[in-house]
C-alpha cells in the first residue's frame, strides 16, 4: 500500500531540489533555504486540517530532531548542486538516504520478501548509475563530499519521521518545519544575508565538457524557483510520512530516493546536460524497480 504513495514523493522531491539546486546558483543557500522553508509551512499549514492526529510531547521532539537533520541535510545539499554536477549530488546523497532508514527498518523488525529485496538492489543500481559519466574536476569532488554528508542528514530526517507514531498525523512535519525555519532564521539575520541574485542562464557547460553546445537559456526567478522548491518540498514530506505509515519504512525511503533520476532528466531537459548510456540504463533500472515494488506493494 506505500508504493504507490511513495513514487509522487520521489518525484517530488526531484523537482524540489531541482529548482533549489538553480535558486542556489544565483542566491546564498540560507537564503534559499529560507524562502524555501516559508513557502513549504504555509502550505503544511493548512494539510494538518487534512490529516488530523494528536500532538505529544514526543511528536514533536521526534519532528524537530528530524527536522534539525533535514535542514542541516537540505543545506549540505543546495550547496552541492550548487558548486557539483546535479546528476553526481543527487544520486549519492539519495544511496546514503536511502540506506540509513532501511538498515533501521531492518533491525525494527521488518522482514522483506525476495521480490522487494531485489526491487531494492536494482533501485540502488539505478541511484548510482545516474552518476556515471560526469565531469570530475574538483568542483565535482566537492560537490560529492557534501552530497555524501546530506545523505545523512536525509537519512536521519526520514527514521525520524519513520519513528513518530501512527496517530499523530502532520504534526511531526510541523514540528520539524518550525525548529527548521526558526535556525535558518536565525542564520539569515546573524549573517546579515540580503536576497542577492546573479544574472545567469542556464549553460550545458554545467554537465561537463562532452556536453553539446546550444543556445543558452534565459534563467528562471530564483525567488518562483525557491517557492516552487519549499511547495515541493512540503508536499514530498507529507507523502512520505503516509508512505512510511503504509508499509515498510525502508521500502518507502528507497522508492523516495529514486528522485535523483527526475533531477537528471530534468537537467537533461533544462540545462541540457548530456545523458549516457549508463544514465539512460539507469532510468530504465529506476521504471523496472518501480514495477517490482508496485507488484508486492
């Protein structure tokens, strides 16, 4: 019953750090960061009503350490798709996302059948193939870094979620929203950060040097991109805290980190980044792990 909630999550969540990864290039990654978090509360707001629970005491503790995790993930990660390749970022940061809830799943006590363990394995393949054939230069290097320490930030954020109880609806993902927004608050205003933005368009250099040349495209507001990312970002948390109440937490998380391949097609798409074959066996794994999961979810 998580499958099918959990791939409108991973696709979420794509497009959500597509368009922060963007915002990020042209404006600080507090600041994105910022406008971000904003725009997903006022959209979780009015959810709680949705999706009623009961507070506690440890609902919230559970949401704002989650959401301390996410945040200091969320951060590592805007600034590695800001300075790396996106298809190198994303993809890595989802593996350690991904394997930091279902190692946990597992010893909780969830058993997984063949089937999904293998859907897992081609879902893993897929994640990291998305990564091969991009540029390695030292940017990429640090992007890589820090895309490894959002990882776990993800992870830690999503077994947090995963451990709130049944009844408590949104509340936890409120909780966490708060505790973010009021750090990255905090940072704004010691930094003293305007909304600085650079006038860029979108170049296929971004991809490395075996991209092919075009016309470079007009970039999109970083403020539409950074509101565009939170509304995501909001609505890929709420799916996946009902897609880990569903079924297994470790399946939902790794369905939920196949999201690096809507950012590689999207920055196929947008900033024409060239795709290889690996890339391209790697959507292909992606559709085949989806299929797997759909038959036993």
């Amino acid at each position: 019953m998580s499958v099918p909630v959990a791939f409108p999550a991973a696709l979420a969540y794509g497009v959500c750090d597509f368009a922060g990864g963007l915002a990020a290039r042209r404006a600080p990654v507090l600041v994105v960061t910022l406008v971000a978090q904003t725009a997903g509360l006022l959209i979780l707001l009015p959810a709680l009503w949705l999706l009623p629970g009961r507070p506690s005491v440890t609902t919230f503790a559970l949401g704002a350490v989650a959401g301390i995790a996410g945040t200091a993930g969320l951060l590592l990660y805007l600034r590695a798709l800001a300075v790396g390749p996106m298809g190198v970022v994303a993809p890595l940061s989802a593996v350690v996302g991904a394997g930091l809830p279902l190692v946990a799943g597992v010893l909780s006590g969830e058993r997984l059948g063949p089937l999904t363990v293998l859907a897992i394995v081609v879902a893993l393949v897929a994640i990291l193939l998305a990564t091969a054939g991009t540029r390695r230069d030292a940017a990429a290097t640090t992007g890589l870094l820090l895309g490894l320490a959002a990882g776990v930030g993800f992870g830690l954020f999503f077994v947090g979620l995963g451990a709130t109880s049944d009844d408590s609806g949104l509340w936890p993902l409120l909780a966490g929203r708060v505790t973010s927004l009021t750090l990255v608050t905090a940072l704004v205003l010691r930094h003293r950060l305007p909304l600085r933005t650079r006038h860029v368009v979108l170049q296929p250099e971004l991809a490395g040097p075996a991209a092919p040349v075009s016309v470079p495209a007009p970039a999109p507001s970083p403020v539409r991109l950074m509101i565009v990312s939170g509304i995501f970002d909001s609505t890929a948390n709420v799916l996946f805290l009902l897609s880990a109440r569903l079924g297994d937490l470790g399946v939902s998380a790794v369905v939920v980190s196949l999201y690096p391949v809507v950012v590689v097609l999207l920055a196929r798409l947008v900033l024409r980044e060239r795709l290889t074959g690996m890339q391209l066996a790697s959507a292909g794994l992606a559709l085949g792990a989806s299929v797997l999961l759909a038959a036993v979810g």
